[in-house]
C-alpha cells in the first residue's frame, strides 16, 4: 500500500508540474531566484559598496586595470523609469570617476565634471533596467512585466532554468538560473547598434556568490561580453550593504567645473 500510495503521489506531482504553465513557471523561477538573493531582506537593501578591482578590454585585449569602488543607491520604483543611482569610483584615492543618476551621466576628474556621451548614458540605462539584480529588487510589481519560461537545460555543464522577462515596453533579457542554488549565473540581452543596423549580442556572467549581509547574495565575480568579445570584468574584494549613502554622493558638487560634451 505504501509503495502504491507513493506511485500515486508521484504520478500526482508530475502532473501538477506538467499543468504549470511557460508563465507560471518562469513567474515561480524566478521569484526562488529573489528568495535565494535573500528575500524580504534583498528588499530592504537601499544601498551598496563593491570593492574591488574591475578590467576593461578592447578586441579581447586587456585595456585597463583599477581599483574600483562601485556605489550604488536605490529610490522609489517608478515603472519603466530608472530608480537607481551609481558611482563609479577609480584609484586608491577615489580621484576619478563616473556617475550616473536620474539626469544623466557624467566623467569625473580633478578638472571638473564631463557630460557622457548619450550613447554610453544611454546603454548604461538599458543595461540597468534590464539587469537581474535590479530586476530583482526594483521591477518585480511592474505593471506588464511577463516572465516566459523556456524550459530547463544544460549551461556549462550546470542544470539551469531559463527565462525570458520582458517588461511593458517589451525590452528583453533571458537568464540562465541555477537549478540547485536558484540564483542567476547568466543573463543576455540584445541591442540595436545604430551604427551597423543591426543588432549587439550583450552577456554577462555571475560567479562566486557571498552572503554579504543578513542572507543576502551578491556575486563577487562579474563579466560582460559584447558579441562574443570581453569588455569588462570587476571581482569584489568586498561587498557592504546598508551604509547610509548621502545624496551629495550621487549629484554634482556645485563648486565642481561643469566641462563641455566631449566632441
């Protein structure tokens, strides 16, 4: 009786399973994916610091190397608007950097401050929106997100979920999720290259995750490639959450020397 209570049990899941639909099972994918990340304490992250060292390469050749300190600081969501602020960070000394807020982007240096190019404030905006992580903690409730679930599959020799999350502007990313941990070792997104008409093929890599912070996650290994080139890698050293990051961080000194856009 017991082995045929448990045929029957098996029977009964398998079919629950197999009545979930492509919809379900990438909404169900991928909410595991925020309570591995930490859950309601994820959520309550409202600030960042990663240290490390970050790479940059051009045509697969390594172009830079720096000490990085990476700020970040979470706003209010606003659906398909960017509730997010970032610095970048360069030097023992923190003497240059990027930063990147509502208003734009700009270069920072011991001149003054640089307008970006709209092209690279605009990337990184996409970027941001479309990213797991501030998907994660920023867009889960926004109205016309839609997750599609492509099945279970093989990464590197890693069983992994896949999934395509597509918000109301019907902008894309696919990530790869571990089946045994839940948390995201991949994720790629397509871009129009204005330049060529077509389109870039962007991927980017999570590894070597920490708790750092109250059971939250972070992966201290990040690379991104664009079509199959290395562009850019950063390995934290450490990751804090929860420090207290003022706004005169994320805005422009008013003493600072506004520079001209670069031609």
């Amino acid at each position: 009786m017991k082995l045929t209570a448990s045929i029957f049990l098996s029977i009964a899941v398998a079919a629950a399973g197999a009545a979930e639909t492509a919809q379900q099972r990438g909404k169900r994918v991928v909410e595991e994916a925020l309570k591995a990340v930490g859950g309601d304490a994820y959520l309550a992250m409202q600030d960042r610091v990663e240290s490390g060292r970050a790479y940059s390469f051009y045509r697969e050749k390594l172009e830079g190397l720096s000490i990085a300190k990476i700020y970040t600081r979470y706003l209010a969501p606003v659906p398909g608007k960017i509730s997010v602020r970032e610095r970048q960070n360069f030097g023992k000394d923190e003497y240059a950097g990027i930063l990147f807020n509502e208003q734009g982007g700009w270069e920072i240096t011991f001149r003054g401050a640089r307008p970006l190019e709209p092209k690279r404030y605009e990337n990184w905006r996409d970027g941001t929106l479309r990213n797991i992580f501030y998907i994660l903690r920023q867009r889960l409730k926004e109205p016309g997100m839609d997750f599609y679930s492509r099945g279970s599959d093989l990464y590197e020799n890693l069983p992994v979920e896949i999934v395509d999350i597509t918000d109301a502007n019907g902008l894309t990313v696919t990530v790869y999720f571990s089946q045994s941990t839940k948390l995201p070792v991949r994720q790629t997104l397509k871009r129009r290259n204005p330049d060529y008409k077509d389109f870039d093929s962007e991927e980017t890599l999570f590894a070597k995750y920490r708790n750092i912070g109250g059971g939250v996650m972070w992966p201290m290994s990040i690379r991104r490639q664009r079509n199959g080139e290395k562009l850019y890698e950063i390995y934290s050293e450490s990751v804090q959450i929860n420090k207290g990051l003022k706004d005169d961080l994320f805005t422009l000194p008013s003493n600072l020397k506004l520079l001209p856009a670069a031609k």
